[in-house]
C-alpha cells in the first residue's frame, strides 16, 4: 500500500501564481484533510471532506479550494498565490470507523516569492 | 470547540534522562486524544491514543502517556532517551460527531544531548 500520496514535494510560485496539490491516498478511506504546518504554530486545518462530492472549511480556508469528485483524490488548489502561503503542507486521511487515527501524506513545501 | 496546549516548545534531555512533554486539552464532551511524532522533512506519525479505554496508554518505541481527567492533561513521557528519540511531538484532541477532526497543539521540539 501507498498510504496517502503527495505532489509534488517541492515547490516555489511567484506572487499571483496559482497551482494545484495533488493528494490521493489508496485505502478507500472517507475522510480527507488538508492541514497546513507553520513553524511554532502546529497545523492548522484548511478543508476537509468526509466523503466523495462533500467538502468543508477548516480554520484557515481562506485563498484555497478543495474538491473531492472520487474517494480517492482531494486535490488542494491555491488561487493567486501569497507570501503568507509560504508553509508546509500536509495531506491526511482516516476511516470512517475507528478511533481518529490520521494516516499522513510526506508534504508538500511550497515557497511563494 | 476543543484545543490543547503543548508547555515548552523546545525541551533539551540528556541521553538516558526521562523524558517528559506535557499535554493539557480542553473539552465539553469526552475526548480522543492522541501523540504525533514528526522525524525532520517527514509527515507526523501516530505514538499513541487515548480512547477511553485504559488510562495509562502505551505507545511505540517505550513511550506512554496518561489521561488524567481532573488534571486535563495528557502529558507523554519515556523513562530512558535515546538519540533517535529527537524530533517534534504534537499533542491532539478530537471529539465524537465533530467530522473526525484533529486540533493539534502547537507542538515540542525535543532534542537528545550525548
């Protein structure tokens, strides 16, 4: 198994550029999530998804999107890239039975100059 | 709403010392609370859980932390540290009904000193 699946792992955007995250994870589970990882900050929750069609905002959604057309895929979009965009990101996964058990994608850094 | 508070941000053990990062969470409604390790440009993974089953919960590689209700506070620790034991720790909280989600506190950054 691949667990959760992150692309690419390095990236530098100009302001105003837009790209997409890629995250696919291989273990048919429910609920995805986008956290994003600031140093002395924790992470903090970008959009979540607790199915295939449904996504919702986190605490920091602000000047990103989601979408989740399969189980398998949530793709994290940054429109119009910001310096404050500069950050670690970190895709996640769990069942949606058990106990909250998150599986992690690697990261994506992404630089925005 | 649920949260955690990691104290100390940094903490510095001697190799063989006990290794203590403390925990505390607040919550209206019994907790899931969880350890995170996260080894330099890796992802987080998961030490332990607590999920209302025994108290004192072991975890991977001799760690274990303990749910103290009254204390609110799940504090991890490891009688003996080894080097490969440096890295950052996340405590999390999750609550029933809340979309699985994890509020992670802000995380220890533990270094091991020869």
């Amino acid at each position: 198994n691949a667990g959760v699946t992150q692309t690419p792992k390095f990236r530098i955007l100009k302001i105003g550029q837009s790209m997409t995250l890629q995250c696919a994870q291989d273990m048919n589970h429910n609920y995805m999530y986008w956290y994003r990882q600031d140093p002395g900050m924790g992470l903090k929750l970008i959009y979540y998804s607790v199915g295939a069609g449904i996504t919702d905002k986190g605490e920091v959604p602000n000047g990103y999107n989601v979408s989740r057309s399969t189980t398998e895929d949530f793709p994290l979009r940054l429109e119009l890239a910001a310096p404050s965009q500069t950050s670690v990101y970190f895709c996640a996964s769990l069942t949606s039975s058990g106990a909250n058990v998150l599986t992690f994608g690697a990261g994506s850094r992404l630089t925005v100059l | 709403a649920q949260s955690v508070t990691q104290l100390g941000s940094h903490v510095s053990v001697s190799e063989g010392a006990l290794v203590l990062l403390r925990c505390n969470y607040s919550s209206s409604v019994p907790p899931y609370l969880f350890w995170y390790v996260q080894y330099p440009n890796q992802g987080l993974q998961l030490l332990l859980k607590y999920t209302s089953a025994a108290t004192l919960v072991k975890g991977i590689n001799g760690f274990e932390a303990e749910f103290k209700k009254s204390e609110t506070s799940f504090h991890l620790t490891k009688p003996s540290a080894h080097m490969s034991d440096a890295a950052e720790y996340f405590c999390a909280v999750s609550v029933s009904g809340s979309a699985r989600q994890l509020t992670f506190g802000s995380g220890t950054q533990l270094t091991v000193l020869p």
